[in-house]
C-alpha cells in the first residue's frame, strides 16, 4: 500500500482488510502495528465486520463429544479456514462480537472450565472458576461447578439446574458471563426449600461477582442455548404461577442493569390441541423470535409444520407476530440450530450435516463437509482479544 495515501484513506482501507491479512501486515513496520493493535481501530474493524463480514462457526463432533474441530464457512456455507481450539469436548455456549465462549464438558466430575476465545486470531482465555453455594450447609465454597442449559446432578438431597449466557455490556464496554445455579431440594418426590446463585463475570476484570442470591427458581425449559441481543441474555424457562401451576416464558438478563425481565409466549401456544416437539429462542431480524415445531398425533415424523414468531415493539408495547410458517414433514429428524445471517432457519439433518433453509425461496444451502454438526453460530470475523 502506498505511503503517500492519506490517513483518512488508509485506514478506510485497513477496516475492510479481513483479520489474516491484518494479522500479517502488523509484521510490517512498528506504525502499522501499532494502528491496528489500536483499540479504537479494533473496535472499528468490529462494528464494519458486524454489518459485512458475518460467518458461521461451525462446530464438529465425534461419537458422543464435541471435538475440537472448527470450521469458519462463508454465508453460502463454503469453508474457508479451518480452526482447531486446543481443548478438547468443549460446546458452545454463544458468540458475540468476535468472540466465543466455551464451556469444557467434564462428564465425572462437577468441574466445569469456561473459556472466551478468539478463532480468528486463535487466542483465548481460560475463565477463572466461580464459588458456588454449598447448598446444604448454605455457605459459599470455591470451586467451578458451571454447567450447561439443563444439565442435571444431584448433590446431596438438592437437584441442580443451570444457566450459562454470554454478551456484551455497552455501558461498560465489556464482555460477560452469566452464570445462573438453581437448587432444589428433592424429598418424598417433591420439591421443597429452593435456591438461587447468581454470578456475573466481566472479562475486563477478570473476575466473578455475586448478584440477588435469591431470585425464584426458573429451570430451563430447552436445551438450547441462551441468547444475546442488545446487551442481554434470553432464554426459555418455566415459572410457577400464583395458582399453582406451571407456564412457559422466556427470561432475560439484563448485562447493563443486572435486572430480570419475563416475557410470555404467544397466547396460541398455551392451547394445548396441538402438541409442540420442539420450541426454542433464536435471533431473527435483530428481534426474539421462537421456532415451534407443531404436530398433531397422527404425525410424527421429522420437525413437522413449523411456525416461526418474531417479537415486535409498537409504541413501547411488545408484541408477538407468526412471521412464517415452513413445512419439514418430508425431511426426517432435522433439529433446529438457530437463524442464520440472511434470516434462514439453521438445522442440522438425520444425516448429521449443517444445512440452511430460505423461508422465501424454499432453497435449501448445505454445508460442504462430511462430518457430524455438533453446533453452529453466526460469528464476526475480528480483532478483539479476549
């Protein structure tokens, strides 16, 4: 690049250089290292690649584990970089802005390790461990007892249920986790005293912090991920109501405020006519949405008729609206992953094999891989260290 360039044109022309191309003209000279390792223009590169550059990460796995095979594919679903995290069976719990967290699955034992890498740049940082509750002698212990959405174990007369999230702070400029362990005692088949622990960590301090230890318990409803939008966790759960019983809502976690707000689903979905297999959170059009597979009992096959909704704002007022309704009757035992960077539904199919479905034009996108999908989220391409 010519030297006799303005700044002004230079550094437009920097911002739209992807990260590999980046990375190697650091090595140029001291100037150039330094005004791309400059936060403003790290932060810069981010917010274009955010608007531009969006990808997926794709996640593989081997027999029962996650591997640590990735893939970063285009939005067409063409691979063009392969990345290895150097960890093994880990999942994904979100991705944000550049960055992933990664939570290590240790089947026999409680030890939970998070991580929030870079697969970009491949550096990443390990979490340091959380103190959770001791729930039966109810003081606080040191140890990392994180588990993903839904994942159960017993401690002692106590069933466990937790909550992981991972986004952003815009106030504060930071990346965060959310950590939620409800407990429940477990006696004569019933459930009696409840806990809550509450932890957030700020990755630009390094450390967790205890929160409302004593919110009701609202275990997950799905065993899909939480979600990040606005600086904000979402996810879905059951909360038991003033009458006893039980009513599916969605959950948010505000990174900003610390505060919890409740959602309803759409009234159609209490009706119980229909049985819904599958019903699970996503981001569609920088707005919640819901995907609900529906069927009745004479149909059983696959994800079957699925509606897709989107909650919408009118004048402070929130609203759900049924978006689109897409028929998977004919493909067998496809499970929804998410939505994808141009708003197609993202699944994996009985195959094992990542594929994406235009709602409008009823095309189908595969990914060119013959590995087994574990996982898949959208990902932006950036320079943010984690």
């Amino acid at each position: 690049m010519s030297k006799s360039l303005p700044a002004k044109s230079m550094l437009e022309t920097l911002l739209k250089l992807p990260v590999k191309t980046l990375a190697r003209f650091k090595c140029v000279s001291k100037q150039w290292h330094s005004v791309i390792s400059n936060p403003t223009f790290v932060a810069l590169h981010a917010k274009l690649s955010e608007s531009t550059n969006k990808c997926y990460l794709v996640q593989y796995k081997e027999g029962n584990y996650s591997e640590n095979n990735f893939s970063l594919c285009n939005s067409n679903l063409v691979q063009f970089d392969e990345v290895k995290f150097p960890i093994n069976s880990t999942q994904i719990v979100s991705s944000c802005s550049g960055l992933v967290c990664l939570l290590l699955n240790t089947f026999h034992s409680c030890h939970f390790p998070m991580f929030v890498w870079n697969p970009s740049t491949r550096k990443y940082k390990k979490i340091p461990s959380h103190k959770s509750f001791d729930w039966e002698k109810e003081q606080y212990r040191s140890s990392a007892t994180a588990s993903f959405i839904w994942e159960k174990e017993m401690k002692g007369s106590f069933a466990t249920f937790a909550i992981t999230g991972f986004g952003y702070d815009h106030r504060t400029s930071d990346f965060k986790i959310l950590l939620i362990v409800h407990a429940r005692e477990v006696a004569s088949e019933q459930f009696r005293r409840e806990f809550s622990d509450i932890q957030v960590y700020s990755l630009k301090n390094n450390c967790w912090r205890r929160i409302q230890p004593n919110v009701p318990c609202i275990p997950c409803l799905s065993s899909n991920s939480t979600v990040h939008l606005n600086g904000a966790v979402h996810w879905m759960a059951i909360r038991k109501e003033s009458d006893g019983t039980n009513k599916d809502i969605i959950v948010s976690f505000d990174f900003g405020d610390e505060t919890f707000r409740y959602r309803k689903l759409p009234d159609c979905l209490y009706n119980t006519d229909h049985i819904h297999r599958e019903r699970s959170i996503g981001i569609l059009e920088k707005s919640i949405a819901l995907f609900v597979s529906c069927h009745t009992e004479d149909n059983t096959a696959g994800l079957g008729i699925c509606s897709v909704y989107v909650m919408k704002e009118n004048i402070e007022v929130e609203h759900w609206i049924n978006l689109f309704t897409v028929d998977l009757r004919a493909q067998f035992a496809w499970q929804y992953l998410g939505f994808g960077a141009n708003d197609e539904v993202m699944l994996r199919n009985d195959d094992g094999e990542l594929v994406l479905y235009d709602h409008k034009t009823q095309e189908v996108v595969q990914c060119e891989s013959s590995n087994w999908v574990a996982n898949a989220v959208i990902y932006t391409q950036s320079l943010v260290s984690p």
